[in-house]
C-alpha cells in the first residue's frame, strides 16, 4: 500500500514552476540584455517567467468577474458608487454618496503616513454614539430630518471602517505566516529534545546494565512516576485581564500544582506545568474563545464552536508524554469538562497511541473524528475497534484514567450552532450518551443546581454497566455555572489578541459591566475536588501540602472576605452586562417601536449595527432561561446544613441591586418535593 504523502502547511505550487530555472533565466536575461521584447513574442517555456505588464489607464480588465478600469479611480471607489446607485434607484438615502473621511494612503503628502487604529477608533465610537442618538430623534420625532442625515452619516462610517480594515489584510497574512513558522519551529525543536530525552534514558539503562541495578530502577519508576492532566475551559484568561477578578478553580489547582509557563498565544495550546512533586508531568488550557477576534472570541466563548481543536490537543499532549507507568488525571470546567469526558471518549475508542508512530499529529485528528462517527463499524465495542485497541501502536492498559473530576459539564443537547434558516441546532458536538467511558477509574462531577441558562443543559454522568470497576459520585452544588467554576465573565476583552481588534473591540469600562462568581460557592466545590484527590491518591500526592490546601479553602468559606459573593444569577438581566448594556437596555425599552420604524425606512440597519456591536448574537444565546431537573435520588450538598452554611455565607437568599432574588431557582426545592411525594 502506498504511503501517504506528508502533510503541509502550503498548497502545492503552480505547475509552471519547473520552467524557473537556472537554463531558463540565464536565456530570458541574454534576450532582454539584447533587445526589448514582448512577452508573446517570447519562446512559451519563457514566458511564465516574465509578468504580465500592468493595464493601461484606459484597459478593460476583470475583478471577481466584474468589469474594471485603472483610470484614475480604485475598486472600492467604484464599489461604493455602485452602492449609491443602487440606494437611489431604491429610493432609499438616494443622494447619499461616500466620502472619505481619512487621508488617502496613496498620496505624497505627509498625511498618507496614517495611524489606522486611531481612525478605526475614532469610527468605532462614532457609530455607537450615532446610533443611540438616532434611536433617540426618531423616538420623539419619527419623521424628524435629522434621521437621514443620521442615517447616512453612519453608512458612511461604516464603509470608512470598512475600507481602512481592508488596507490590514497583508499585515494579516504576514502575521499568519509567522504564527506557522513559529509552530513549524516548535516542533521541530520538541522533536530534537525527545531524541535528547531518549538518548539519556539510554545511556542511563546502558549505565545501569553495569550497575546491576536495571530491575530496582524499573520497579521504584513504576510505583512512583504519576502523570497529570489539568485543564480549564470558559471566557477568562489572561487577554480578558478583568480587573480584580479572582483565577478560576481550574486554574487555581493548576497553581498547586505548580507554576504555569504561558508559552504559546494559540487558544489551543496546553501548557506545561512545572510541578513541585517529583515525577508529575502536568498541562494546562486556557478557556475556549481565547485568542480569538472579537466576534468570533464571543461567539467561541457562547458556542465553544472550536471544541475539536481543544480536543486533538488534550489527546495529543496526552500521547506524548504517556507511558504505562504514568496515571492520567483529568480535570475540567464548563465546555473544557466537555472536552475532558470526550477525549476520555477518545481514549475508549482508539486507545493511547504510542508518540513513536510516524504522523502522530494526523493520527490523533483522525482519533477523533473516529470518535464523533455514528457509524456502527467506530462504536466502541465493534470489532474494528477492539482491533484497532490491540495494535502493538497502542498503550495496553485497560484503565489508564485514574480520575476524572469535572465542574458542571455542558452539552447535554449538544453544543449550539446558528444554521442560516433554522438558527440554533446542536446536531454536532452531543454526547452519544452520557455514561462515563469504562477507561476511568473514578469520576467525580459537580453540577450546577441553581443555573437556569437553557440552551447548556448539563451533561450529566453515570456509571456504565460495562464497566463495573469505575466508581461515580455525582454531587449538585449550589450557584450557578460560573459560581461554581470561579468565572469571572465580560463580553468586552480589556487585552485582545491584535491592534485590529483593539480598535474594533474597544468601549469604554462604564459601558461594558463584569459579571462576578460567587467565591464561597466556588470553594465549597474546590474543597470537595481536593478531598476527592487526597482520598483517590494515597501514595504519591500529585498536590503539595493537600491538607493545607484544604483548611486554607474551609477557612475562607467560614469567614468570606468582603465584596467575595459575586454578581448571583444575572440571566433574566444578561443585557446589562453586555457593550452599551447599561445605554441599550434603556433604549430597548423604550423604544422598540421606534427601532422597527428605522428597520423599515432602512431594512435591518438598526439590527446589522447591533451585530456589529455583537449584541444580538450574545442576547440570542443567553436569554433564555428554565431551572434544572434533578433526575433520581440524586446527592445534593448540604450546604444549608452544618455549624458553617454556605447558604447564609453567600448570601443566597438576599435581594440583588434591582430588589430580585439573588438566586431564583427552584431546583432543590422541587426535587425536595418529588421526594417527599415518590420515595
């Protein structure tokens, strides 16, 4: 069977590159050292080697197969009079034509050397600040003649903003260019250092052949090496930088763990660890939606619509650095206990490959695409992939999950997508079922019971029948789902990821609020995710000084520190915490009306500068809402109970800032009730 080819960052080139040589140069530098001469009169080998000469002032030409002309005006010129033509013969702002309102980069005055992120800045604020004054002029005066001169002002705005983004899209492709040379570098230099790595365990096992002390070596590694996984997952991270927001408890562990080293900006990317015990290898993700451009940082962060990427690389940091003598530990949050439990799917199906097979990086894609098929010849326990297990490429270890401890994982229904015609759906990333996968030893999961957003149902986690050595608790814990992971939360990045997105995402701090977890919720769950790693790991602590972990979180939660119970549920109120939250909540309000008489004078202006602004999609999304179902006789957290309760700690049956319910789900309270009624 014939090899694959390797794969590349690039396409191909040409087919005419193999008339570029040094024959070929050296005959067409003779011809034009001799005389000038037309590139048709050139022999055809030649003539791929000289370009095509530039179109005359007056010469027709083609762009995305509409007619051109370089006679003194460009194509966004004639795009946009293409534009006021058809407004006119629309009827719709028909005098409206485009105007420039920055100096031309192409002139030979000292002005063509423009700072772009100023105007894009000056643009961006321009049209926030036009809108709300045209929803103000038409709600007291719908026919007002101010409204086409608002009207026309912000079309005209938005095609500036439109034009001086385009003029970034070489320094867009430089910069893509030199994320992949960085990542081609990586590995090479990952690649050096695992040979480095293996040519000292070598030489180590070739000294300890003299020694006589191979047997005693082996035996002391196999008992001690421990290997673990720590990952988080959700919208805060070091580019959102939210002003005292407190690091989430996914984060948190991966601290005690060791220290963090950020090395890469791509959202995907696991970071090593460095651990403060001996023979710990440890990892750690930032949340989903990072690294991003503004909409799409929202809309990953609402969606986790990049889930599989997240994927691929917890399985393949997984696949190079496992050995049988390492245990795997798994920690998650949120989309990122998602990600967990499917790469534990991952593992379920296809196994632990071993790093030493060629191609790794397109085996752990293919890994996981395996994973996510519905064809019955990749379920699980088909033949194929019991094979597919057994191959001598794949780790023969039964368990090699040792514990899977996860906060309030989501997607039960799925992870939602917008499908142009039927808006959400969440076909593409649901559970096939939410059994665990049989190659966990212990999972541990910590629902949300006070969380009401519908569209992220929790996943939920039961034993399997197939597998009767892994162990399950499921314990509700009071908050909602950031409480519980510690997640501080704004739709605004303070730090974005370029200068482009600096100047489209940027609003002032009043308009744009934080929405603040609820610390003695969250440790209440980190107290129980500590407990749970000191009672499963009794040999090797993977977590300095467990027990003083412990008490300094039992500590807190008995004395909160001031201002430390977080925002409560703002989902009925999630509007207000979103750009220009506090201006657009009012105008909504008040004038509904007056936004569908602008829609129909200008069809979905007033909804396309919204989702400019990146409200709609954010509204759409997080709106809805209904309180949870607790299916069973479920174990929930006595957190009304005990001399300490984490119920009056914070502050869960006090009044917010609008006089509602701080947290109004009655989800314990119904499931109290379905007790009483059909125990």
């Amino acid at each position: 069977m014939a090899e694959e080819p390797p794969l590349n960052y690039f396409p191909d080139p040409p087919p005419f590159y193999k008339h570029f040589t040094a024959e070929n140069l050296e005959r067409l530098a003779v011809i034009k050292r001799e005389e000038p001469v037309k590139k048709l009169d050139l022999d055809v080998h030649l003539r791929y080697l000289t370009p095509p000469p530039p179109p005359g002032d007056h010469e027709s030409f083609h762009v995305f197969g509409e007619a051109a002309k370089s006679s003194g005006t460009n194509n966004f010129t004639q795009t946009m009079e293409f534009v006021s033509k058809t407004l006119g013969e629309q009827f719709v702002l028909s005098d409206w034509t485009y105007t420039q309102l920055y100096p031309p980069t192409d002139s030979t005055s000292t002005e063509a050397n423009i700072d772009r992120q100023q105007y894009l800045n000056r643009f961006n604020r321009s049209i926030l600040i036009e809108y709300v004054s045209l929803l103000g002029a038409v709600a007291l005066n719908p026919t007002s003649e101010h409204k086409d001169r608002k009207l026309k002002h912000i079309l005209t705005l938005v095609c500036n903003m439109h034009a001086l983004i385009n003029e970034y899209r070489p320094h867009q492709a430089r910069e893509t260019l030199i994320r992949i040379m960085e990542e081609q570098v990586r590995r090479k230099k990952a690649e050096v250092q695992g040979v480095r790595d293996m040519r000292g365990r070598v030489e180590s096992v070739l000294g300890g052949l003299k020694a006589g002390e191979v047997e005693e070596a082996a035996s002391a590694e196999r008992v001690d090496r421990r290997a673990q996984r720590v990952w988080d997952a959700m919208d805060v991270g070091r580019e959102t930088n939210v002003a005292g927001a407190p690091r989430s408890n996914i984060r948190m562990l991966a601290d005690m763990v060791g220290d963090v080293n950020f090395s890469s900006g791509e959202p995907a990317a696991v970071h090593n660890i460095t651990p403060r015990s001996p023979d710990i290898v440890a990892g750690y993700q930032e949340g989903i939606g990072l690294g991003a451009t503004f909409l799409e940082y929202v809309w990953n962060g609402a969606t986790a619509s990049a889930i599989g990427e997240e994927c691929i690389a917890v399985y393949r940091f997984i696949v190079e650095h496992y050995t049988d003598d390492h245990e795997i530990w798994l920690f998650g949050f949120s989309r990122g206990a998602f990600t967990v439990r499917s790469v534990a799917g991952m593992i379920n199906n296809c196994g632990i490959i071993r790093r030493t097979l060629p191609q790794t990086d397109r085996l752990c894609y293919d890994i996981f695409r395996t994973y996510r098929s519905s064809l019955p010849i990749d379920a699980p326990q088909s033949e194929q992939s019991r094979r597919r297990r057994a191959n001598a490429g794949v780790w023969q270890v039964k368990q090699p999950i040792r514990c899977m401890s996860v906060i309030d994982t989501v997607g039960a229904l799925g992870i939602p997508r917008l499908n142009a015609g039927i808006g959400f759906d969440w076909a593409p990333f649901e559970f096939f079922d939410q059994h665990v996968s049989t190659v966990v030893q212990h999972v541990r999961h910590a629902p949300a019971l006070h969380d009401r957003l519908w569209a992220f149902q929790p996943c939920l986690a039961f034993p399997s029948e197939k597998s009767p050595n892994t162990t399950v608790e499921q314990v509700w814990f009071p908050g909602v789902h950031y409480d519980l992971g510690r997640q501080a939360f704004r739709f605004v990045r303070q730090h974005p990821v370029n200068y482009i997105e600096a100047a489209l995402g940027w609003l002032p701090n009043l308009l744009s609020r934080t929405i603040l977890p609820n610390e003695v919720l969250a440790d209440n769950v980190l107290r129980w995710i500590l407990e749970g790693v000191r009672d499963i790991n009794t040999h090797t602590p993977i977590i300095p000084n467990l027990d003083d972990e412990i008490a300094r979180v039992s500590a807190r939660i008995a004395a909160p520190a001031a201002n430390s119970t977080g925002s409560g549920d703002v989902y009925g109120d999630v509007l207000e915490y979103a750009p220009a939250g506090r201006i657009l909540g009012v105008v909504q309000k008040l004038s509904s009306a007056a936004t569908s008489l602008l829609n129909h004078v200008f069809p979905r202006l007033g909804d396309n500068i919204q989702d400019l602004l990146g409200i709609r999609t954010i509204v759409g999304v997080l709106t809805a809402t209904a309180d949870r179902r607790i299916p069973g006789p479920a174990h929930v957290d006595p957190y009304k109970a005990g001399a300490v309760s984490v119920e009056d700690n914070a502050r869960m049956e006090e009044l917010n800032e609008r006089q509602k319910p701080r947290y109004p789900s009655r989800t314990f309270e119904t499931h109290e009730l379905w007790k009483e009624v059909f125990a």
